[in-house]
C-alpha cells in the first residue's frame, strides 16, 4: 500500500499530476512511482481517465500541471533531444494495435527501427521477422496487412512493433479487450514470458482481472481524481474504499480469483 | 542489458570484436555495448568467421544485450552447427542468457512461398478476371440504380417513411452550399470562352457570332458539364465518404438489425437531393455563364448588353437549353449512385475508405463524361 520504496530504482515518477479538459478534472495532484523491473496494472472505473494517464507519460497528452520523469528525464520537457532520446525508452502499444494500415506487419515492425543510423535493411527485416516471431506470430504473418489479420494477431502485431527498438518500459493499453478468454489468457502469459526475458517495465491499463490476477505485480487503482491506492493483489482485497471493495470482492472478481486458485493448485504451488 | 538505446553520435564503435585462433579453436572476444545500432557492424564480423573449426564466443566484456545481438549469435550458431562444428557462449550474465534462450526459441522459420512464373494463361485470366470485374461493377451500379428507384416508389406508397428532413439538408448540403463554386466556375469559363472566341472571329470580322459561341457552348455542354463534375468531386466523395465511415463502424449492420433499411435512410435522400439540386445548379452556372461571357464581350468587343440580348433571343434556339437541361437529372443520377454504391464497399479499415473516396470520384466524373459523349451522339442522331 506505500507509495514509495526507497530500496528499489524508480523509472517513472509522476508527482502532483493534474489533467483537466475544460471544466472537467480528470487527475488533481496525482503521484505514482514505477519501479524497474515491475509489471503495473492501472485499473479504475470509466473516465478515471486511466487512458489519458497512460497519454500523459508517454507524452501525447501535456498535464496542466505536475511533473513527469522516466528514467530520470523530464518528460514534459520541450527540448527536442531530451524527448529523442526518451522515445526510444519506451514502446507503446494501443488499443488495437494502431498499426499503419498501409505497411504491412513487418514493414511496420521495421518503422521505430529506421531511425537507428547504419543498420542493415537485410537484417532490420530479418530483426523484424524475429520480433513477429517473438509475440507468437507465424513467419507468414509478417506480409500481411493489418486488415488481414484477426483482432488479438493486430494486437500481437501492435505488441511486435512496441518492442522493435528493445525498450526497457513498455506500456499497453487495455492489452486483452476485446479478445476471446483464451485469446487473452494467452496474451497474458506472452505479457508475463516477454517481460521476464527482456527485463522489462510494463506499465498496463486494463478492466480485465483476470489479466490483473495472471501478470500484475502490482495494482495502482484511479479513483477521486489520483491513485488512490497501489498494492498486490492481497493488498486490494483489504482496502475498504467502496469502488475498490465492489471491484475487487465483485461476483467476477471472486470468479476470476477462484480459476487463479484452482489453477495454482494442482501445480503445488 | 536492456539500458535505452544510445544513439551513434560518431563514427568511433565504442564495440571491440577480437578473434584469435587458440590451437584449432578460434575465440572470440567481445567487449562494449551490443544493441542494435552495432548489429550490422557485429553481424558482419560474425560473418567472416569460418564454420571450419569450433568457436567460443566470449561475452564477459559486453556492457549492454539486446535481441538483435542474441539474433546475430543465433544466426551464427545455425551457420556453425550446420557445419558440424561446436559452438559454445561463454561469460553471459543472467540476462543475456535468458534472453538468447528466448531468441533461440522464438528463431523464426521462413517458409518458402513458392512463387511461378507468369504464364500467358495467368496472364488472359487475368484479363479475364478484369473484365469480369468491370462488367459485375457496371451490374452492381444497375443493380443500386434498382433499388434507389424501388425504395423512391415505396416512399411514394408508405410516405410515412421517407425521410423528408434528410432531403432538405442534404439539399442545401449537395446544391445551395455549391452555388458559389459553380457561380464562379461558370462566370469565368464564359469569360474565356468571350476571351478566346473574339481573338479568332476578329480575324473574320465576324466579332458579333462570339454572341452564339458563348451560348450554344454553355448552354448545350459546358454549363450542365463542369457543374456535373464539380458535384462529382463534392458530392460523390462525400456521400462515399459518410457512407462508408458508417460501414466502416459497423453503423449500416446496426441499421439493419434494427429493422431500418439502410437504403431508404441514406441513398434515397442523397440521390434525389442531387437529381433535384443538379438542373437548378446548371441553371445557375447557364445564367453566370452567359452573364460572363457578356461581360467580356462588351469590354473586349463593344457589343453592348442589349445586343447581346437580342442577339441571344434571335440568334439561339431555345432547344440548346433543353439539350443541356434534359443531362442534368441523368448526371445527377450517375453522381448518386455511384457516391453510395462506392461507399457500401468500404471495408473495416480507414485505408479503404480514402481508396473507395477517390475511386467513387474518378468513376462518377469519368461515368458522367462518357455519358455526355452518349448524349451527344443520340442528339447529332435525331438531328436536335
């Protein structure tokens, strides 16, 4: 439930945080730390503008006020070279992917990797068909368009390109909506596997639980305009605010910790 | 492993690559960052060892790892192995073990896609195929013609259900908001016309016939014409446009679900609003056409206002304006009809829909001038 944790190195600091469209507030004094290493899930109910805090730090959408550090660079900051710099320290992958509709998928996983100077086409493309490969992709996916492909191949797709540059953050928005429960219990474990081997920081805006329950090491959940409380799973289940009692002890909660104990069990562990 | 990706700032590698041959073994010693920008420069070094002998890769002097370093030492291991020599990496961290671990599991496979050569069969079946595929897109356009004028009588049977706001503001959107355009366009091709046709009658003496060329051109072609393809380029996009981003999220399948008929909301009003709005839009641009070309004849050669009016009245058969008018409503129809139809093809993805826009405006221009050139053959026929 602490906030900070001075023992372990901080990659994204966000601290006195206000967003604000028009008269309406999304975020009033908002801090959160993200620590290196860790998977975050940021959950919270519609328009707690868990999206827009996600645009913020990756800065596609400029705060009204607060600041913004990842990996000790002010994000917020205008200077082009700062923000050069700190664009190849994250990757993003959105909603559906959003994947250039007119390149097909390697092209598109080959995009963030022009921009590195001297670097073969042959192996750009052939880096390209590993990271298809990497997010479960069949070789023969990598000509293809986006519109050929099914909505969770888009979102592997998406997830390919968001790594192309071997980020160390990574952030995902809403990364299993829309798919099948197999489709996202795969999406999960591949979250979880890829975060592992390339020592990534994910930081994941997501309603799933069960997405939560399977990859999250830690849960920041948006309510009353700030992180009102971030913690592991066990930690959830105490907080007595009323959003997070109804959300985390809901009838779904509750059915998606049982399928998380039921699989753990005959494992042993 | 895994720190940011530093840019190369200069042409000096910070990467050292040391190969000796210990005995029948070479080693090879690599020291500073592996990432991707020294991925060409580490894949061309790798690539010069020879698969004749064992090799170990030693990694303890690497600072930073990333995929397509691992992807480069999985490569050459293919390339050894193939060869029936050993390989072994040493001195790799606990990360950069892992992850080359990751990147051998995850080595993709290409799959050959056999590709023949075109034969001349492929090549008539094609042919085949695009005039197959013109012909169906000439039905396809009949075919919503059909159904423009099945859901236009069921109207007038059910009047309830016709959507007679939609009309009125399609109305203003497809005629009243192109006047000005139209207005200008007419104006100034009447002043070129006056502009042009006195330089070569001058020569004749023959000044006061620019009074006839302006007319018969603009009221028997040019008016109902260029008004036709400047609504072509306005109209025909936007209807695809409107149209087919509805498609394109889903909003016609909601339509139809709900029982409501996709055709009767939107292609009837759009296609009558242009059938209604087009003759008056050419109208508009005959008058500003005259008026310019008017204009141009006095200044450039004195024919004043009222002899160009009885000039007009005498020397121009009123037919000229029926054979203009009669296209418009057939023009407004190819205009419409290709609009919706063009738009009804747009797929789930935003490419579609700029390709289906500009598509919808190329055929509806194109489709409008062959049918001038049909108008034009028919009328030289009955002698008109």
């Amino acid at each position: 439930m602490t906030l900070t944790n001075p023992s372990r190195e901080v990659v994204i600091s966000i601290r006195g945080l206000r967003n604000q469209f028009g008269s309406q507030v999304v975020h009033e004094n908002l801090d959160l730390d993200i620590y290196r290493g860790e998977i975050v899930g940021v959950v919270g109910g519609s328009g707690t503008g868990k999206s827009v805090l996600l645009r913020t730090i990756v800065g596609l959408n400029p705060p009204a006020a607060g600041s913004v550090t990842v990996l000790g660079d002010d994000v917020l900051d205008e200077e082009d070279t700062t923000r050069h710099n700190a664009e190849a320290r994250w990757g993003v992958m959105f909603q559906d992917g959003a994947l250039f509709s007119s390149l097909t998928v390697r092209e598109n996983v080959e995009v963030p990797m022009r921009a590195v100077e001297g670097l073969d086409p042959e192996i750009r493309s052939a880096l390209a068909d590993l990271k298809i490969s990497m997010v479960g992709l069949p070789y023969l996916a990598g000509d293809k368009y986006p519109s050929e492909l099914s909505g969770g191949m888009r979102k592997r797709a998406g997830l390919a390109r968001a790594l192309a540059l071997d980020p160390p953050i990574l952030f995902l928005d809403e990364p299993t909506a829309g798919l099948d429960p197999i489709g996202a219990a795969e999406f999960d474990v591949l979250i979880r596997g890829l975060s592992r081997a390339l020592d990534l920081t994910v930081f994941l805006v997501t309603h799933d639980l069960d997405t939560l329950h399977a990859v999250c090491d830690r849960i920041a959940v948006l309510a009353d305009h700030r992180v009102l409380v971030s913690g592991t799973m066990r930690d959830m289940l105490a907080v007595d605010h009323p959003w997070v009692h109804e959300y985390f002890h809901g009838p779904r909660a509750r059915a998606a910790l049982d399928t998380k104990k039921s699989a753990n069990r005959p494992t042993g562990s | 492993m895994n720190q940011h990706i530093v840019w190369r700032m200069d042409n000096v590698s910070p990467l050292r690559i040391e190969i000796a041959s210990l005995g029948a073994k070479e080693t090879v010693a690599v020291r500073g960052p592996l990432t991707l920008p020294y991925a060409t420069e580490l894949a061309e070094r790798m690539g010069s060892l020879t698969a004749d002998r064992p090799v170990c890769i030693d990694l303890s002097g690497v600072t930073r790892f990333d995929t397509s370093a691992a992807w480069v030492l999985m490569k050459l291991q293919h390339r050894i192995t193939a060869a029936d020599q050993d390989i072994e990496i040493i001195g790799a961290g606990d990360g950069p073990a892992s992850l080359l671990k990751t990147v051998a599991l995850a080595m993709p496979h290409p799959t050959d896609v056999v590709r023949t050569p075109l034969a001349l069969v492929d090549r008539l079946a094609g042919l085949g195929e695009a005039v197959a595929g013109g012909i169906r897109f000439l039905l396809a356009l009949i075919g919503y013609f059909g159904v423009f004028l099945s859901r236009l009588a069921r109207s007038i049977r059910h009047p309830s259900e016709f959507r007679f706001t939609a009309l009125v503001h399609h109305c203003e959107e497809v005629g009243f908001k192109a006047v000005p355009i139209v207005a200008l366009m007419a104006f100034l091709i009447g002043v070129v016309l006056a502009f042009q046709g006195s330089a070569q009658l001058r020569q004749f003496g023959a000044e006061v016939f620019v009074v006839d060329l302006i007319a018969i051109s603009i009221l028997r072609e040019l008016g109902i014409l260029l008004t036709s393809i400047i609504v072509a380029g306005r109209s025909a996009s936007a209807f695809t446009a409107a149209i087919g981003s509805m498609k394109m999220r889903e909003e016609i399948d909601a339509m139809r679900s709900l029982g409501l008929d996709p055709a009767m909301i939107l292609f009837v009003p759009r296609i009558l609003a242009l059938f209604i709005m087009l003759p008056i839009l050419g109208l508009v641009a005959n008058l500003m056409g005259l008026l310019g070309g008017g204009l141009m004849a006095w200044v450039e050669l004195g024919i004043s206002p009222a002899m160009f009016a009885t000039r007009l009245v005498d020397g121009t058969d009123v037919s000229h304006v029926f054979v203009g008018m009669i296209k418009a409503p057939v023009f407004a129809l190819i205009i419409g009809v290709v609009g919706c139809h063009a738009g009804m093809q747009v797929k789930s993805n935003a490419e579609s829909l700029g390709q289906m826009t500009s598509a919808s405006v190329v055929t509806a221009i194109f489709a409008v001038i062959v049918a001038d050139a049909l108008f034009s053959i028919f009328f030289a026929q009955i002698g008109v």
